[in-house]
C-alpha cells in the first residue's frame, strides 16, 4: 500500500531574538525542518537554501526506490551551494543549518537528518510507541553515549548547543544519519528545531501527540508552550500522519505560503533609498500584494514581452548570485548601481519560484517563505530556481497520473538553456577532456621512455656476462632492453647463486655501475678458475709418491716387482747371509 502525508506547519522568531533563522517546509510526501545558525546575517539564508533546495522532490514514488539516493544528494548540494554563498560574501562566513528530513518513497518513509532538530514518531492506536527517531549530533550527546555524563546532567550541562555536526562553512562532506522506515497509516509524526525542544519536555511533547489527531491543533498547542516558556530561540514544528494513498484531502492547504504576522527580519530590510531612479524597495516588496502588483504592473505594459524579460532579468540575477546574497549587504548596495532590474530580479525570481511551489499541496514557513514571499533573500531564490531547472531535468520520477509538469517559465528556462548553452558548452568540455587525457598520455609515455633509456642492466647473453640497456621486460613481441656490451666471461665459471641472478638481472644504477659489476664478476670467474687450476695440480702432485718401485730379482728369467718394505728385508736377509 503506497502512503502519503497529511500535514501542518508552524514557525515563530520566539521572544529574544530578532529574526527567524529557522526555516519548515511540509508537503504530501517530503516534509523538512533546518534551524539555520550564523549570526545577524546567513542564518536564515543557510535554511532557506537547504529547505527550498529539497522542495523540488515532493513527488510520488522514484524509479527503482532510490527515493534515499535522491534524499542525501540533494541534501549535499544544499551544502555545497551554503559553501559557494558564505565564500563570495565574507558577511555569510561561517553559516550553517541543521537538517531533518522525511520523504516517501512507495510504502517507506526515507528519513535523512544531521545536526540537533529532531523527529518525533508515534504510532497508530491507542498504545501505540512513542519513540525519538533522530539523534541530536551534539557534543553533550556524544558525552550521554559514552556513559560520561547522566541525562540529568546533560540537561544543564553548558556545552549543551555545541553542535558537532551541521550543513554549511564547516565541512565539505558532511556526514548524514540515513534511515528508511517502514510507516503504518495513521501513524503520526512531529519534525521541531531545537527551539522547541529547549522548554518543552519529551513527556509533554508524547502526551501533545496522543492527544489529538488534529495536525493543526498539535502545531499550534507546541508552539504556544514554547512562548509561554519564553521562547528563547526560534520555534519551528511540523505535524504530519501517514495516510493510505487513496485517500488523500482535499481540503490540503496549497501554496503560496502566508507570511509570519510579525514585521519583516531586520537582516532582510533594505536601505530606504536604492540607486537609480531612487526606487523605493520596501514598499514595493513588503507584502505579497504589492510584489504580485509590481510584476502585474510589468506584465499591462507589455503582456508579449513580459515573460522574455523577466526570463532575462533572472539570468542576470543568476549571474550575479555571488553578490545579490543579502538585500541589505554591502554587495548587493554596490552592484544595485551597477545592475538597474536587480530589484526586479529578485522579485521575478520569487514569483517563478512561488509559482512553481504552488502546483501542488504544500505548507512552508519561517525564513524560508520569506525569501520566497518576498525575494529579499536574493541568492537563495536565483540559486534556487537554477537548481529547481537541473533536476527537474535529472531526477527519475514515477508519476501514477498524467505526467507531471513544470510551469511554462521553467520549461522555457530549460529549452533555451538546452539549445544556448548546453551543446556548445558539451562539445567544448568534450574536447577539453580528451585533449587533456591525449596530453597524460603522451607525457606518461615520454616519461616511460625516458625511464627505458637510462636503466641499464648486467645479464647474460649467450652464455656469458653482457650489459644491457633498458629493462628486463617485454610489451607483448616488443622487448624493452638490447645488449650494449659482450664480454669474455663464461658464466659457467661463476657460482650457481651469481648464475641465478644474471638470469633475473642485476639491475645498474646507470653504465658507470653496470661496468662495476661486469667488474666484480670478472674477479669471482678468475678466482673460481684459478681454485680450479690449483685443484688440478694438487691432485696430479698427490698421485706421484705411491708409485710403484721394481727390485731386480736373482733369477735372471724374472724380474717381479717388490714393494719397499719386502726389499728392505730382502736386503737385510741378504746382509746376514753373506756375513
């Protein structure tokens, strides 16, 4: 049975601080929170950029279930574009945002979180387990983990919010806690920045949930125990229950998304008087009214050329995505002179944007809405958009209905972009990259020629001791090495150790070496012939003594031969005989 989300989201800047950093996006099959961190500016730009980069994939089921590949991807290029934004505006640097996140895919509920928001679930019937899904990335949890500290002691423990791992100037490659969950209609679930659960206690927010199956009265009663506390950070919750498919509201809340009642950020007012014509931008720019009237006011004076040139002021605001970060920073104030539709831009944008967002069912809240209500967060609505266009061209989706569409601007964006850019752009990086593996190749060759020409080695040849040049190996038919010197010594006067290692060769640092060892062996086959002269000799000189000595005999018809000693006595006998 394929699910779906029923849902309700909720976001409020609490009671001490200035602006809303947290940003909540809620949708019939992703729901997403990020509490955005990086002081007076980037906060809210961090969370806003990873909500609105995610929001793209609020769609039935992916091919093959890769519903998690797409989840952790996007997620990565959330960070990569926070990186590009904090690296051109040094007001950005060091901004990051936490990130929880649920999509659907098919019968499952992909789950992908990193930092200290958290996911709450409960499920159906009346004993159904409560239970905290994700795990806060934070040094004092490391702590709980280890069994170094009690939960008592982490409650009041000072190093509390030191997160140790987020999105944003921090980490190229952030490490993600990835999960997919089996869900149950019926089951409910509570996604909440920190701000949250910083007042409100585990047991209060289980006994919220059991309470009622009302999403919208559970958002709101959260949010409400959060200011009675205090609320001394931003509050973010959205509520969601799994439901079967088949019976999705109607009465779901579709876009655009309602501005917070209270008055704009002061990180994203802009100077009273901007450059150019002193076009006044609060008031054009403030409220959803006058954004729509503005654009309505461009599209009366020519409704043919409206469209064309709001997709040109958006491809000029794109260029200049690493400066329009903040409407209130120095950039932005600089290159407003230099850019005359840079306002315009940036309103374009976020009607594109809102238009896109509002083709289907969704709820988003806190900084996030802003930028898009508005267009006063400049680099997130251009970024954005561009990458709203890329995967829409990239990311594989199972449509159960007609096949989803785009709004007509982006699909112009991706038509022209298409035929303008993407083919010569291809060809050029095409031969880019085969010229640049020709170049490694033949570098890698000259250099492996190199090599072949200075080695030398002493091997053998024939029989006898020869120095080569190059190495001892073969290409197939084609050898490596050609003997440069013969010499005169047989190896068969060399021992059967040195015979060894001419066969495996003696490898020479260069000639001069390979002569020193043509030397040395020379020495070892004179020695060894030498030792085999002087053995010869003295087996001849110890054959000589024994031979054999003949004694004339008496009988004159015979002469035997007797040894020494029976001569001797012969001769003694004789010496007595004749005395």
């Amino acid at each position: 049975m394929k699910i779906a989300f029923r849902f309700e989201a909720r976001s409020d800047t609490g009671l001490k601080r200035s602006k809303n950093d947290d940003s909540g996006y809620g949708g019939r099959f992703l729901a997403v929170v990020a509490d955005g961190m990086g002081g007076h500016v980037g906060g809210d730009v961090a969370s806003a950029t990873t909500v609105l980069n995610l929001t793209p994939l609020d769609h039935p089921d992916f091919e093959d279930g890769t519903g998690s590949v797409y989840l952790a991807d996007e997620i990565q290029s959330a960070n990569l574009i926070i990186n590009e934004l904090a690296a051109n505006d040094p007001q950005l640097a060091g901004m990051g945002t936490t990130c929880t996140a649920l999509l659907i895919d098919g019968d499952c509920i992909e789950f992908a979180h990193i930092g200290d928001s958290r996911a709450y679930r409960l499920r159906s019937g009346a004993d159904g387990e409560f239970e905290q899904i994700s795990t806060d990335h934070t040094f004092v949890q490391r702590l709980l983990n280890e069994g170094r500290i009690t939960p008592q002691e982490a409650e009041n423990h000072p190093h509390k919010n030191v997160i140790m791992r987020v999105l944003g100037d921090v980490d190229a490659s952030p490490e993600l806690e990835l999960k997919t969950l089996d869900a149950v209609p019926g089951e409910r679930w509570v996604l909440s920045s920190d701000g949250l659960d910083a007042v409100v206690s585990l047991s209060e927010i289980e006994q919220v949930m059991r309470s009622t199956d009302d999403l919208s009265e559970i958002a709101d009663i959260l949010i409400a125990m959060t200011l009675e506390r205090g609320a001394p950070d931003n509050v973010t919750v959205v509520s969601l229950q799994v439901i079967d498919r088949e019976v999705l509201p109607v009465d779901e809340p579709v876009g655009p998304s309602s501005l917070p009642e209270s008055a704009l950020p002061d990180s994203i007012v802009v100077e009273q008087e901007v450059s150019t014509n002193t076009q006044k931008l609060p008031e054009a720019a403030t409220t959803v009214e006058a954004t729509e009237a503005l654009l309505s006011a461009g599209n009366d004076d020519d409704s043919d050329d409206f469209l064309p040139r709001s997709l040109h002021r958006f491809r000029r605001a794109r260029d200049f995505s690493g400066t329009l970060l903040h409407s209130g920073s120095g950039a932005v104030r600089h290159y407003i002179g230099t850019y005359d539709n840079a306002v315009d831009a940036a309103l374009t944008n976020a009607a594109i944007l809102r238009s896109e967002l509002g083709s289907r069912p969704h709820q988003l809240v806190g900084a996030a809405s802003v930028a898009t209500e508005t267009g006063m967060i400049p680099a997130v609505t251009s970024r954005t958009l561009e990458h709203r266009a890329t995967v829409a061209q990239r990311v594989p989706l199972k449509v159960e209905s007609d096949e989803a569409t785009l709004p007509d601007e982006l699909e112009e964006l991706i038509a022209e972009d298409t035929v303008e850019h993407s083919r010569p752009r291809s060809w050029s990086i095409r031969l880019f990259i085969t010229l640049l593996i020709a170049a490694i190749l033949t570098l890698a060759a000259w250099t492996g020629l190199r090599y072949v020409e200075r080695s030398y080695y002493v091997g053998e040849s024939d029989g006898t001791v020869a120095v080569y040049n190059g190495i001892p190996h073969a290409l197939g038919p084609i050898r490596l090495s050609h003997v440069v010197e013969n010499t005169d010594i047989q190896t068969s006067e060399l021992s059967d150790h040195t015979r060894s290692l001419l066969r495996n060769a003696i490898t020479a640092k260069d000639l001069e070496d390979a002569h020193q060892i043509v030397t040395r062996l020379k020495t070892q086959a004179d020695q060894s012939r030498e030792k085999a002269e002087q053995a010869v000799a003295s087996a001849s000189a110890s054959i000589s003594p024994s031979a054999s000595v003949v004694v004339p005999s008496t009988n004159p018809t015979s002469a035997a031969p007797v040894a020494p000693e029976q001569a001797s006595e012969q001769s003694a006998e004789g010496g007595v005989s004749n005395g």
